[in-house]
C-alpha cells in the first residue's frame, strides 16, 4: 500500500510541477517573432541589406543614416504593418508597391480618409541623388523626416489629430503594445522604448536599400566602361535613344540629360517646373511647384508594363506622352518654367521647347528609356511582405 501511495504522490507532483511549467512558460523572441512572420524573420539569420552591390560608376552615395541589418529589417516590418493607419487598412506598402517598383498603378493611392494629392513616386535608389529634399514640391530636407509625413497625413496613414483623429503619439502607444516590436527595438534599441526617431531611422534604412542596378544600361556600361561609345548590348535603335538621351538639342539629341544625369538618372538640383502644373482632382487648378522627381530608372517593370502613371499628377500613361510633352512644350498659363525647356526668348516671353523629334526618335527615346529597367527590386524577398507566409 505504501508503495502505491508513493507513486501516485510522485504522479501527482509531477503533474503539478509540468502544469507550473505550463503556466510560467514565457515564449522566446524568435518565437514571438515566428508566430507572426513565420520564416521570414530570423533573428540569427537576418537578410543582408547594409551590403548591397552599388557599382563603382554610381557618384552618390546612399543619403542618410549608414544601414545596418537588424534595424532595416525593422524597417520592413514597419512598411508593411498596416497597424501604422488608424484603422488598421493602410501601409506604406499599399502606396508603394514592390511589384510595381514600388509605386502605384492608381493615379491617386486610396488613404484612411480620402485619396492622396498626388501620384504616389516610385522608391527607386532613393539615397543615389544629388538632392538631400524629398516629395514632389520637396517639402522636407531629409528621408527620415519624409517617412513619417504620410503616417501623420489625414487622409493618407490619418494619425493626424485633425477632427477628433487619433494623435501620432497615439500610433506610438499602439505599437508599444504590439508584442513583435517590443521584441524587436529592444533587440536593436537595448530597450522596447518606440519614438518617432526610432521609427524614422529604421524605415528610413528599408526604403534607402530598395536599390536598382542590374539594368540593361548597368550591364553595356560595364561591357564598355564609358557611357558614350555604343553599347554591344543594345540594338541600333535602343544606341540611337542613349544618344539622344545624353545629346544637348544644339548638337542634336533631345538634351534630357540637362535634368536626368546617368548613371543614376535622377533628377539633378535647382530644377524648376517642367510644364506640368494642373492636379490630381482638376486640370484649371495649378500645382506648379513640384521640381522633385524619382529616378528615371524602372519607369517600365521587366515585362513591359508601365510601373505608374507619370508626373506628381499622373496625367501621362504612356512613356510616348511624356516624349511628346517634352517634344513640344505648351507655353499656356505655365509658371515658374525651368529655363532649361526654352528655346529662346521672344518679344512676348519665352518660347517653348521644340525639338521637332522624328516618329522613329521618339521611339528610340523610348527603347533607350526601357533599357533602365532592373529585375531583383521586383522579385527580392528581402523587400517584400514579411507578413505574408
């Protein structure tokens, strides 16, 4: 009898001590982390993006803060987190999407409380540009203060605090309360603390590593190692645009290069309105004060399909209509013109660029401009959505 009292006693502490167990069990980070990501994110085993391959021709190097892993990855998690709109439907991602080179097909991205004013840009190289301004009428003077902008737009993230809307302090204490990103900027941080500061230098870090250099035009430059001669990869149609592409109109060439300097092809600094000045909402509204652009680079996604529709206001849809409004530059009602697109100055003004482009130049134009199209920013699953398993 003794015995079996003694065992039942050992089953019965057993028992006791497993259930203990059960109700201390704290589960580890990765596994907080792997609940919500699955695979995806590995705190041991973090995606590379502090180390991407920038070839030794780009001039620029990557504006901002030095990249580091663990708060890019960070970063990531923050773009995609729709937890960031005030009613949980709305991430950075859903305007800027990767398939799309990180843009929108939409003329105006869809927010929490209305449409956007303007074309969502596309995230192409972000940091490879003379410029330190960022949005289209280049409102502010840094990427880490841009990235939060849209969090505090009404109508866009709407953690504005206009009419009764929750504050961006409020998207502060929603996040503390989210158990992933207190594991994650303590991981990073030493603490779970989250601030704007935070918060803007990780995003920040994601949206500089999205980068674009495995074009066609990447590989004739390291074929020739000087971006004049023709390209061995192009055909004479695709070497007559990079001509014209980089040639002024007073040597014949369309002089696109005056604004979009290779290798980067971003806009250069101290670049006024390029004739396009109506809105989004009405064509008889001016918006002319927009002289910041993306990267010409993946205007077109590898198979042929444009990545957006063009300009802040999204008035052109084919990559033909931009040529042809730089072809013929309408003088109507414009304002603040860059002086760039004059051909001369008149007893009335100034007087419109005309550069009288042959149908089989523009074409050229535009076979050139196709060949800026990378591949790895579409399809790279360290820019892609980590909640998606």
């Amino acid at each position: 009898m003794k015995i079996k009292f003694y065992l039942l006693l050992s089953v019965f502490v057993i028992m006791v001590s497993c259930q203990n167990e059960k109700d201390e069990y704290i589960p580890t980070d990765q596994v907080i982390l792997s609940n919500v990501f699955g695979s995806k994110i590995d705190l041991n085993n973090l995606e590379s993006y502090q180390n991407n391959n920038i070839p030794s021709y780009i001039r620029f190097s990557n504006r901002g803060n030095a990249i580091e892993n663990d708060k890019a990855t960070l970063g990531r998690i923050l773009f995609y987190d729709t937890k960031l709109s005030t009613n949980n439907s709305i991430s950075c991602a859903s305007c800027h999407q990767q398939e799309h080179a990180f843009s929108d097909t939409n003329v105006a991205s869809t927010g929490v409380n209305g449409m956007t004013s303007r074309h969502s840009m596309r995230l192409v190289n972000v940091g490879f540009q003379p410029g330190t301004n960022f949005f289209w009428n280049e409102r502010v003077n840094s990427l880490e203060s841009q990235v939060t902008e849209p969090i505090k737009d009404h109508a866009e993230m709407g953690f504005s605090g206009e009419n009764g809307a929750p504050t961006f302090n409020d998207l502060l204490l929603k996040l503390s309360d989210t158990d992933y990103y207190q594991v994650l900027f303590n991981h990073i941080y030493g603490d779970p603390l989250i601030t704007e500061e935070r918060l803007q230098e990780c995003l920040s870090q994601f949206v500089l590593s999205i980068q674009s250099f495995d074009s066609r035009y990447d590989d004739g430059l390291l074929a020739t190692g000087n971006p004049g001669p023709a390209f061995p990869n192009y055909n004479m149609s695709e070497n007559r645009g990079k001509f014209l592409f980089t040639t002024t109109p007073v040597n014949g060439g369309a002089g696109c290069v005056s604004c979009h300097v290779p290798p980067e092809f971003a806009i250069k600094n101290n670049i006024h309105n390029n004739g396009v000045i109506a809105t989004i909402a009405d064509p008889n509204v001016f918006d002319h004060d927009n002289t910041r652009s993306p990267s010409l680079r993946d205007l077109e996604n590898p198979e042929g399909f444009i990545n957006g529709p063009l300009m802040h206001n999204g008035s052109f849809n084919t990559l033909l209509e931009m040529v042809e409004h730089y072809n013929s530059i309408d003088m109507t009602n414009q304002q603040l013109l860059d002086p760039l697109l004059f051909d001369s100055v008149g007893p009335n003004g100034p007087i419109g660029q005309q550069l009288q482009l042959s149908e089989s130049d523009k074409t050229a134009l535009i076979n050139f401009l196709k060949t800026l199209t990378g591949n790895d920013i579409y399809t790279n699953p360290k820019w892609s959505d980590p909640f998606v398993n």
